[in-house]
C-alpha cells in the first residue's frame, strides 16, 4: 500500500501549540493500526528529539541546509531542521511565512526526489492542514500535473485565518511561477488564474486546488461555507477530531499522585479537589515556550503577580478553563460573568489554564486586573503545565466552560468529557455535535448549551451546573454520561471516515 503524508506545523511529539498538534499524530496512528503507512512531516522548531534518526533527505535552500529526519516513533515523524526551523517560534516572531515557504519547498524537494530517482516510493495521498502546509500541497500540485502523477491533494481546516498573500510570494520564495500549470476545479490551468479567482486568500486558493477540502466538524462545516462563498456550498466535508486521551488514561493517571480508587465517586473527587486547591497549585507554574511570547509578556507577568499562582486558602466548587489566549476563545465573556457567578456561588474557585500566543498582551492585563480584584475566588496559570497537572485539574473539577465565540472542534470539551467532568460550551462549531445539553437530554445530558457572547447565560447555567453537581447521586450520573459521551469520539472512526474520503 502506498503511504499517506500528513503535514502540519504543529505536532504534540515534536512541539504544541494548540489543538492542532494533538489532531495528524493521532489520525496517523489510527490510519496505521488499520495498516496504512501514515506519516506526520512537521518541521522542527527547534527541538531535538532524542531517538536516533536517519537522514532520508537534505537541500541548500537559499544558502542554508535542511533536512529531513526519520523518527521511528509511533507515528512515524519525518522531522525537518535546519535553517529557519532552528527558530524556536511557532507562529510567532516574523518568521511563519518563511518557515511555510521552506516547508514546501522540502516536502516538494522530496517528493520530486523520490519520483525521479525511484529511491522511494510516492505517497498516495498528501494531507495537508491549515493554511501553512499549503505551499507543499501546491508544490506537489505542480509536480503531479509535471510528472502525470497520481497523487490525492487533502486539505483541512482547523481555524479559518482569512490570510492572504502576494503573488510574489509564490514566485520568489517558492518558485512557481504565474504561467505554471497546475490542476483544480476547472481543469489544469495556469497558476495565476487560480491565485486570481482566489484573490490571493489561502484558505479559497487551496478550496480551488485541491481535490478534497475538509475541516474537522459539522457545526464548524457551515460556518466555512458561509466564509468561503456560494462556490463551496455542499462541496466541503469533515473529518472529526476525537480523544486526546481516554477516561482509563486520565483515571490511571489521577489515581497515580491521588490513590483514586473509584474515579466517579462524588467523595474520592472532593478529596482530590482539596489537594488539588489548598496545596498542588503552588506547584502548578506554566511554561512558556515559544520566546519571542515569553520576552514580550515577562514584565507583564511578574507585575500583575501572574508568574506563579498561589493556592487558595480552603476549598470550593472548582470550574475549569483552559486554551490558547486568544479573542476567539472568549475569555473575557468568562471574566466579564464572574460576579454573577460569584454573587450566586461565593465559595467558587475559578482556575485558568491559558497558553499564551502572539498579540496577548491586552488579554494579559486584562486577566492581571482580574486577578487582583477577586483574589479569593480565581487562579490564572500562563503557559504550559505538565499532562499530569494538566489532567488533575480536569478531573478534580465540578464544572469546565468554553465560552469560544467560534469553535472548529473544541477538543477541550471531550478532554473534560472523558475526566469525567461536565461541561458548558458556547453553541458553536464543533461544541454543539460534542455537548448534549442536560435540558433537551436529561437522561444523557453532559452540560449546557448557551448562546455565544452571552455573559448571563453562561453564569446562569454554571451555576445551574454546579447545583446539580452538588447532589452526590445526580454527580455521579452525570459524571457517567461524560465518560460514555467521550467514547463517541474515538480516532479509529475517523480514519475510518479519512480512507473513505483519500479513496473515494
Ligand atoms: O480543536 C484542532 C483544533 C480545534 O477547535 C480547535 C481550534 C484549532 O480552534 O482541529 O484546531
């Protein structure tokens, strides 16, 4: 069987950002537990994993070498270093166009390699995600039409960017020229006819020159159409992200530091929560790892007294958040509902978990302001915590929220789910195929739906939330139906779905 290339920027093995890295990983796993030869082409951002690895490829790209490293890992990784990549900036710090450009430009390096020197054998398919795999997909685009190569061209979105480039980009950094032939939804045709009817949006261009273009679910389906046009109505399909890990994973781990014996036990949770609270969370200090972020918030950080959280002096019912600190993930509507919550819930222990990115700062002091004023009630950790702190957390928790006002997937919500932990989402993307709202199903209910931006109606159902959850007997039941909802978004289902799509 051929193999299957999936491209990212991001991958949890080599380096994480966000949701993205958690998504090719897993899906390559799944596609080769059912004896596909996936495998995940990332660049290196600067890491060194430490397995040994073999050098399948090298170019001199503008006076600087990159390679390409083979990692024998589960998934297996080829891992591309050098040059750019020795940056340790993600998307941060000026370099991504760059960093984009000379992903392409390897990735179609090699390819073009292993065609024409029979060393290797030539992928079936090449999965691309977001719009920074996109020159390798247009590079391999070129190629196929060159060399009569068949040769499938996936592209997914996990986060619209709307971003657009010049046509100089295109020619100068990779290459392709305006006259080159390339194929898409009216034939081969020559590259600047496309990048036109796309005005030179990424996200549209690669709508037009490829021939599968997905996103990860329904919910979030709609809301692309409607961005990309009339063009696309019906043409677009999704594949659904699922576990970041499993009820038994999160519940092995708890019981580790915590001597958990019964996870869904309402008394064994309140001990935990304790712990969690009034002692760990002094140890709970993130790690920002992207330096170009790191530098522009360090003052920021030790000013509002941000750079380690303190624990708090007793328990309280504990509500959750956590994600990259960006508008989109609506943490101000959050901050904006608190003395509602509080007024209603005084004991209420609110804990954020933010990765902070590029453009934060505003949202940085507005949390700092925060912090000082309802020192009794809330916590705010900035930057990464370990998986075990991070788990910890889910599971001592009595209520999570994502108060995204969109959301392609939200792999938080399942995150919590499968921790056994309900959850009150904004009705949107992703969220809404995730949550069954307690009120429409109250014999399968995992939490509540609320309108997007709404500050009252996110209080009002958190409180309603922890109210329920105070009953043991309801606690449990609920707590249950998390764990069963969770099972649902399992990855074998879609790779599953993924074979279906490449072979269709
Ligand atoms: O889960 C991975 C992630 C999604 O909703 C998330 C997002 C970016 O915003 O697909 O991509």
């Amino acid at each position: 069987m051929k193999p299957i290339w999936l491209l990212t920027f991001e991958s949890y093995m080599v380096r994480k950002v966000g949701g993205l890295a958690e998504v090719p990983p897993r899906l390559a796993k799944a596609l080769r537990e059912k004896g596909y030869e996936a495998t995940v082409f990332t660049p290196s951002h600067g890491v060194k994993l430490v397995d040994r690895a073999e050098e399948v490829y090298s170019v001199n790209i503008r006076g600087e070498n990159y390679r390409i490293l083979k990692y024998r890992i589960n998934p297996e990784h080829f891992v591309i270093e050098g040059g750019v990549f020795d940056d340790e900036n993600v998307y941060s710090g000026g370099m991504l166009l760059e960093k984009s450009a000379v992903f392409g430009r390897v990735v179609g390096g090699y390819l073009k390699h292993i065609v024409e020197s029979g060393s290797g054998e030539a992928p079936s398919v090449i999965h691309g995600n977001d719009w920074h795999s996109y020159p390798a997909l247009l590079l391999s685009n070129a190629l196929r039409v060159e060399k009569e190569l068949r040769i499938k061209l996936v592209y997914q979105l996990h986060l619209l960017s709307k971003m657009k480039l010049d046509l100089d980009f295109f020619t100068f950094s990779l290459n392709i020229g305006p006259d080159t032939p390339v194929s898409g939804i009216e034939g081969v045709k020559p590259f600047e006819y496309y990048f036109n009817k796309a005005g030179g949006w990424v996200e549209k261009l690669a709508y037009f020159t490829v021939d599968h273009y997905l996103t990860v679910s329904n919910g979030y389906l709609k809301d692309v159409e409607k961005n990309l046009g009339w063009e696309v109505a019906g043409r677009i399909n999704y594949i659904p992200n699922a576990l970041v890990w499993t009820s038994r994973e999160v519940f092995d781990t708890v019981a580790e530091t915590y001597m958990v014996k019964n996870p869904l036990d309402p008394g064994e949770r309140e001990r935990v929560r304790r712990r969690v609270l009034t002692e760990d969370m002094a140890r709970f200090k993130g790690v920002i790892t992207e330096p170009h972020v790191r530098e522009s918030l360090k003052t920021l950080l030790e000013h509002y007294e941000l750079d380690s959280p303190r624990p708090f002096h007793d328990d309280g019912e504990l509500v959750f958040l956590s994600g990259r600190l960006a508008g989109q993930k609506g943490l101000d509507i959050l901050l904006g509902s608190l003395e509602h919550i509080i007024v209603e819930k005084p004991r209420v222990r609110v804990v954020l978990a933010y990765i902070p990115v590029e453009g934060c700062e505003p949202l940085v002091r507005k949390l700092g302001e925060y912090h000082w004023a309802y020192n009794e009630n809330l916590r705010i950790i900035i930057g990464k915590i370990s998986l075990k702190d991070y788990m910890s957390l889910y599971f001592a928790a009595d209520a999570y929220i994502v108060p995204s006002r969109y959301e392609p997937f939200g792999l938080v919500a399942v995150e919590s789910l499968a921790a056994g932990t309900p959850v009150v989402a904004s009705s949107t993307g992703g969220l809404k195929d995730i949550v069954v709202d307690l009120r429409e199903n109250p014999e399968e209910g995992v939490g509540f739906l609320i309108r997007p931006g709404s500050r009252v109606e996110l209080a009002e159902t958190t409180v309603k939330l922890l109210e329920i959850m105070r009953h043991p007997v309801t606690q449990e039941k609920v707590r249950s139906n998390c764990v069963k909802r969770a099972r649902e978004f399992s990855w074998e289902k879609s790779a599953e779905k993924a074979l279906k799509i490449y072979f269709s």
